[in-house]
C-alpha cells in the first residue's frame, strides 16, 4: 500500500515537500498550526494601511534555482519582479552618495576593472577578498575573510553579510557566504539579478502552491496543531492532533517541517541550534505611488536605520535584519527613524511620514555562526520513517527562502525513496 506522508508545517519546506508529493494524493496530510500557510513566509490584510503586507521582505536572486523550480511547479513563474537587469542601487544617507553595483555578464569578473560599476572608493584588488571567503574553513567569520574596515566592507561585504545572513560580519560563518557567491555573484549577471514578490509572498509563494494541492487532492489542515509525536523503538508510532492520537504505520513516513525551537519539543534528543538574532520590517502606505503598478524599487541604504528600501506601487517597506541593537525601540521611534532613509532613498522630498506598520521578527533564523553549523541535523533521521526539513536543516546555505525550499525537496525525495522501497520489499 502507498504510505501515508504526514507533512507537519506548511511554511516553504512543507509546502515545497507536499507540492513534490503532490502526485500520491489523498496519501499527503499537511498539518499547520497557524490560520494560514506559508510561516515565516506570510501575507495578511492590515486593518491600518488597509492594505495587504507581507511580514518581511524577502529579497531573491534569479539564481537561486530552487525558488525556480518551485515556481515552475506551482505555475508563478511569473510572479516575481525586480529591475530587468542585475543592478543594485545603494545610497549613502550620511553623505547622499549614490552608486549601484553593477555585476557584469560573464563569468570571469571583468566588471570590476570598470569603476563606473563597482562600489565607489574602491579598486580592483579590493575585491579579491572574494577568493578569502571562498577558500574559508568552517571555523572562519566573514570578518576574519574580508576584514573590518574600509569602503568595500562598509558599502558591500558588510551590508551584504547582514542581509544574507542576518549576523554582523564578525560572528557570521563565512561558510554560509561561499554558496551565496558561487551561485549567483560568481556566474555573472543573469543569476543575480535581485528579484522580489510582485504583489505579496502569500500570492507568489503559498495560493498557487494550495491551489496545486487542492487541486491534487492533498488535505491541508490550518489550524490543526500536532502536540507530540510518539515513538516506538526506532519509528514514529502515532501523532497526537489537537488531543486525537492518530496511528503512524511502519511504512508511513512523517515530515517535520516546522521551526527549530518547535523540532526539538517533538523529538527527543534533537539537537537544534539556537535562534539567532531578529529582523524587524517596517512598512509605510505611501500618498502616491512610488513605481508604476507592477514594478518594484529596490534600494540598500548604508549609514542609516534601515538596511533595504522596498516600494512596490503606493507600499515602502524597510528591513533591517541583524536588529537586536534597535528591536526593543518602541514601534513609533523605529518608523520615525527609517523613514528618513525611506524619503532619501525614494527621493520622496520632505514628505512627512506616512500610517506605517512595524513588524518584529524575533526568531527570524536560526543562530549563523561557525560554531552553530554542526548542531544543523541532517534530513535523515535516526528513525526510518521520520524525515525534518527547514532552513535550519544541513542544507549548507543560510537561512532563507531558497534554504528552506531546498530542504523541503530534499525531504520528498528521500520520502519517495522509502516509499518505493518499502513497496518493493512488500
């Protein structure tokens, strides 16, 4: 008989493993405790912009191939916008300096002898701090790689650190940085070309995945927390849903897609590592559009309180992530604060400041450090018919979309493997 997958946490790594096992059907359960899916990946319509916002932002790479292929799958291709080149606009809030890195088209980084497109102060032999990072062993910081100080750490590194892996240079791992660069930066303009959700996360990463569940006949449940999982000897044996105990049979298999720190209350002995630090977002309902409709405006802001400036028509947005020096500041003094960098990065003039809506993301990843790389727990399990998927798993990347999406493939495959397998010796 085909196993029954039980799939517990609809954020991108659950969804990602249902939407591959879609095709076994009524044989795929999915279990979130939340209203709705898509976890740290989520939409909602808020009461004081009236207007739908994600709760971060959530910026891709058009290299990132798993956020492809899941797309693909899920039929929203085409719901990611971003400029129509690789192109990174940054400005300087404490001089007005303007710039925009500029990465060339080819592999071998001829771009960087051109000062026109690389960070401003900086010369060609800045940048082989690259090969440093990419010749990194586990134990090294981005700050041990590229150092501290000067124009391309402040204007690049630094910035690029605290975005990609939510950690200030000096604890992150470079190891977590190396994929980063190999994937995109290193394979030349047509895989790094910044790309975000065209109208919200909920439409370009969740609808069209619930849709393409539905649509196979994969039971969802929203709202429906699993309490505990059992064991016996080296199975799972059943789940306790909201106080019903639901039998696991030795050829079902279980997914355990949900955050860390929730992991580690549901299997015993699992080594999890630790949050890391939080990312808060702030997000302003603006008088007049800032794009056409459809479009979106990136810009990173080096020297002020935000980090990165989103509009998307009559919606900015800022996210500040490596934030535990500003995520205690009252809502009103952090949307004050940004939205000066806001008005200069969008040169919006001295428009005063728009209804915003802060939202603070406390364990937004997982902690990103040297030290924290070994307690990320393989898919396989020592339990034959339980797998785990997050980002936080031993994918090898940081903590993001493209982490989380890997993971959740990775699990389905190894499901499928079982499955077929256990058919076999049937």
């Amino acid at each position: 008989m085909t196993p029954h997958i039980h799939i517990i946490g609809a954020g991108m790594a659950g969804l990602a493993a249902a939407v591959r096992l879609a095709h076994l059907g009524p044989r795929v359960t999915v279990y979130e405790a939340a209203p709705r899916a898509g976890g740290r990946c989520r939409s909602y319509h808020d009461p004081q912009l009236d207007c739908v916002i994600d709760n971060g932002n959530h910026l891709l790479l058009s290299g990132n191939t798993a956020v492809m292929a899941y797309l693909d799958e899920i039929g929203a291709g085409d719901r990611l916008a971003g400029p129509p080149e690789a192109a990174f606009p940054f400005i300087d809030v404490t001089t007005g300096a303007r710039w925009c890195v500029q990465p060339g088209a080819g592999v071998i980084p001829w771009w960087i002898l051109n000062a026109s497109r690389r960070v401003p102060e900086t010369t060609a032999a800045d940048y082989l701090s690259v090969l440093r990072v990419l010749r990194a062993d586990e134990r090294s910081t981005m700050a041990d790689c590229v150092g501290t100080s000067g124009a391309l750490y402040r204007r690049f590194w630094e910035p690029l650190t605290v975005g990609a892996i939510n950690t200030a240079p000096a604890r992150a791992a470079a190891a977590l940085m190396r994929p980063v660069l190999r994937e995109t930066f290193m394979k030349g303009a047509a895989a790094c070309r910044p790309l975000v959700a065209r109208n919200s996360l909920a439409d370009t990463f969740v609808d069209p995945a619930l849709a393409v569940l539905a649509r196979a006949g994969v039971t969802v449940r929203l709202g429906t927390r699993v309490r505990a999982v059992h064991f016996e000897k080296d199975a799972v044996s059943a789940l306790n849903i909201e106080g019903d105990i639901a039998a696991v049979n030795t050829n079902d298999i279980v997914i355990l897609a949900v955050p860390p720190w929730i992991a580690e209350t549901l299997v015993p002995d699992l080594k999890v590592p630790p949050p890391g630090e939080p990312i808060v977002n702030v997000h302003y309902r603006l008088k007049q559009p800032a794009t056409p409709a459809g479009e979106v405006r990136i810009v990173g802001v080096i020297g002020g309180c935000a980090q990165w400036v989103f509009a998307h028509g009559d919606l900015a947005s800022v996210t500040i992530s490596a934030a535990a020096a500003v995520v205690d500041q009252p809502a009103e003094v952090l949307s004050a604060n940004c939205w000066r960098d806001v008005a200069l990065a969008l040169e919006l003039g001295n428009t005063a400041e728009p209804p915003a809506r802060v939202v603070k993301e406390r364990r937004a990843t997982f902690d990103q450090t040297p030290e924290m790389q070994g307690l990320r727990p393989q898919a396989a399990t020592a339990c034959h018919n339980l797998l785990l998927a997050g980002d936080w798993t031993a994918t090898g990347l940081p903590a993001t979309i493209e982490g989380a999406l890997r993971s959740g493939f990775k699990a389905a495959a190894l499901a499928a493997q079982r499955a077929a397998a256990d058919s076999k010796a049937a």
